[in-house]
C-alpha cells in the first residue's frame, strides 16, 4: 500500500503502536520471551509489509531516537566501570577480545564474499559482535544464574563487547562523508580515532574526578542531597541526571561521535557509591518507565514498521549472516574461555551466554540505516539475526546450565 493511502494523525499512529506493541509484548513476556520481539513484530503486522496502517513518519522517527537515547542509557546505568576494568583483568580479557574479534572477522568476512561495499561490510561485522548486555542480564536474571561465576563471565565479556562496539561505531560513523578511497577511508579513521581519544581522556579525567569525590565518603551523596532539597522544581534530581548525559552527548555530537557513545559512557560514570542508592534508583526507575512504557515500545515497532521481507533477495547472504552469527559468537566464547583456563562446558555456556544480539544490535543497526549506510535489505537481515538470536540463547543456555542435557 502507498503511503498517500492512508495518512494518520500522528498520535493516532502513536496510540496504534503503543497498544499493538504492548499487547504482543506482553504476550512474549508471558513465555519467557523478550517484550521488544512482540514489539518488531508489531510493527510488521502494522506496516507496508502487511496492514499498510502505520507508516515511519519524520515524527515517528524522532521519537524513536528518544526511545534509542533512554535505552542506551539504561543500558549504562547497569554497567560500572569498575566493571569494565574487570573485564579486562587477567584471562578476562582474552575472552573478551576473543569474543568480539572471531565475530567480527567472521562477519566481515561473510559481508565481503557475497559482494557489498565497505561500509555495510564493517556494520555486518559489528553486528555480528555485539552483545545485548540487557538481554544477556534479563536472560541471567530469568535462569537464576545472574550471580553464578559463569553469569557473572558473561556479563563482564557483554560490556566489554558493548563498549568496544560503540567505540568503532563512533569511528564509522566519521568514515561515512568520505568518498571511501583508501586514503580518505584512513585520514577520517585516524582523526576520528584521535577524537575518541579525547574523549576517552575526558571520561578519564571524570572518573578520577569521581573517584577523588568517593574518598571523602558521601560528599556527593549528601551535596546533591542538599541541592534537590533547596530546589523548588519537581524532579530536579532526574533533571540533573539528564543535564549530565546530555552533556557528554553533546560532546561527542560535536566530535563527529553519535550522540548514544556520550549518553552510553555518561551513564555509565553514575553509580551508587556516588549519588547514594536511593537516588540511583529513583533516576533508574524513572527512566526506565519513561523508556519501557512508552518509548522503546515505539522504537521496535518502528523498526518492524522500516522491516521489509519481501526486500531480501539475496537469501545466501541472509542464511550466512544468521548461521555465521551464531557459530561465529559461540565459537569466540568457546576459544576464549578455553585459552582462559576454563572447562570445555564452562566455555561453551559462555559462549551461548553472549549469542543473544537484541537491544544494540539492533540500535547500530537502526542507526546505520537511518544514516544510509545500509540498505533495507541489509538491515531487514540484521533485524532478522537479532530476533532468531535472542528468542533461541534462552533455550541454548538452559540447556548449557543443565549439563548439555
């Protein structure tokens, strides 16, 4: 159905959404499933693929970005940075590295044999290596293992995995207005990368700050305190908050960066050592409501409305970009935890444990789309990957749990 067909209201098309997606996520929450696969799929039942109800408006855009922008924060919010350090600690890092580069190199590989250019080469790859650090913890939290020495392996390798990912996304994204010869391709990457040094440098710079803050005990805790309390507003804690991310969004905007890198590794500077628990919480539960019912909602089904079955031709390269996300994950996990000293189970959990794409996969992927670094087929596949993987590492990691039985 063209477009000029049916042209809705924008909150009708909003209140259509919201309702379809909850219902079909609640749905799949009721079997153990995530709430955003019954999201996409609602917005393939509404859009051109099927109803032809629902299209993916400017509008609808723009509230998708914000719906992109509180889960990356989110996402943050459930990382520390200590953690981040653990992760890189001793033979942590080795599957961590394993995890993310077997992926990638596979990835790439495959993208490059069947033909496409270099920049859908490199978001295949990406992809392809991405952990869904909040699928992987909710997948965790549902089996009761979040706590477990191997739960607790996932999770570390799963930041690494993320936090590199959206690094060289940030790079990418600076190679795009190049004309892709091999000089501009590396004189953009050289300067991108010197920018996200900076930027590294700056949240170094914080971090110590912070750190220096924690010492004297809850200096913050009780200034902020202090503050919230003087302050006549309402929500002025969660107006802070957001004027610190926005911030560091703002910064890596005008680095060339996108502007998840800053949301995602300001949120991740927040903890509870600083601001006190019941702070951290009332800005996580706050944002998670706004984020969880109502505009993540809308983001999946504006990716279900953007997906289009019927734009993958080539069915070689969507079969081998699945099967190659599935091995190809696994596999680093495997490898790298066996290099690590791990048994051979141990080492397969883990590597079923990060298999699950789902929320920033399909973030890149949408960013990459909306900036026209990949086509609709490309971005139809990699919806397709991150669906099929974070149904299935459920069901693969029970099983890995229970002895292999």
């Amino acid at each position: 159905m063209d477009e000029t067909h049916l042209n809705l209201p924008l909150f009708t098309n909003l209140l259509i959404l919201l309702v379809a997606a909850k219902i079909l996520g609640e749905i799949f929450e009721r079997f153990k499933q995530p709430a955003m696969i019954g999201e996409i799929i609602a917005g393939i039942l509404l859009g051109p693929s099927f109803l032809g109800l629902v299209y993916r408006t400017e509008e609808v855009k723009v509230i998708s970005e914000l719906g992109i922008f509180l889960l990356v924060i989110i996402a943050g919010l459930e990382i520390n940075i200590d953690d981040i350090f653990n992760s890189m600690r001793g033979r942590n890092i080795v599957i961590s590295i394993l995890a993310f580069l077997i992926p990638v190199v596979s990835g790439v590989t495959v993208a490059h044999y069947f033909k496409q250019d270099i920049m859908t080469t490199a978001f295949i790859g990406l992809c392809v290596a991405i952990t869904a650090l909040p699928v992987s913890i909710r997948i965790l939290m549902d089996l009761g293992k979040i706590n477990s020495a191997v739960g607790q392996k996932i999770i570390s390798v799963a930041i690494f995995d993320d936090v590199l990912a959206l690094s060289i996304l940030g790079v990418l994204l600076n190679i795009k207005d190049t004309d892709m010869s091999v000089d501009a391709v590396a004189a953009a990457a050289s300067f991108s990368l010197v920018k996200l040094v900076f930027f590294v440098l700056l949240l170094s710079l914080t971090y110590m700050f912070i750190r220096r803050i924690l010492n004297k005990g809850n200096y913050l805790q009780e200034s902020l305190d202090r503050l919230v309390s003087l302050l006549k507003g309402k929500e002025p804690l969660f107006a802070l908050f957001f004027a610190f991310v926005l911030l560091f969004s703002t910064i890596t905007e005008n680095l060339g960066l996108h502007f998840i890198v800053g949301a995602f590794f300001a949120s991740m500077l927040i903890s509870e050592s600083l601001i006190g628990e019941e702070n951290f919480q009332a800005i996580e539960t706050t944002t998670r409501n706004m984020a969880m019912g109502f505009l993540a909602p809308i983001f999946f089904a504006s990716i279900g409305l953007e997906f289009s079955m019927s734009s993958v031709a080539n069915y070689g390269l969507l079969f081998s970009v699945i099967a190659v996300s599935y091995l190809s994950k696994i596999a680093g996990g495997y490898f790298g935890g066996m290099l690590a000293g791990l048994s051979k189970h141990v080492a397969l959990t883990i590597g079923i444990g990060l298999n699950a794409r789902g929320i920033m996969e399909l973030v890149i992927a949408n960013i990459a789309y909306s900036s026209g670094l990949i086509s609709s087929e490309v971005f139809s596949i990699l919806v397709l990957m991150g669906m099929l993987t974070t149904l299935t590492t459920p069901f693969l990691l029970r099983w890995a749990f229970n002895g292999g039985e």
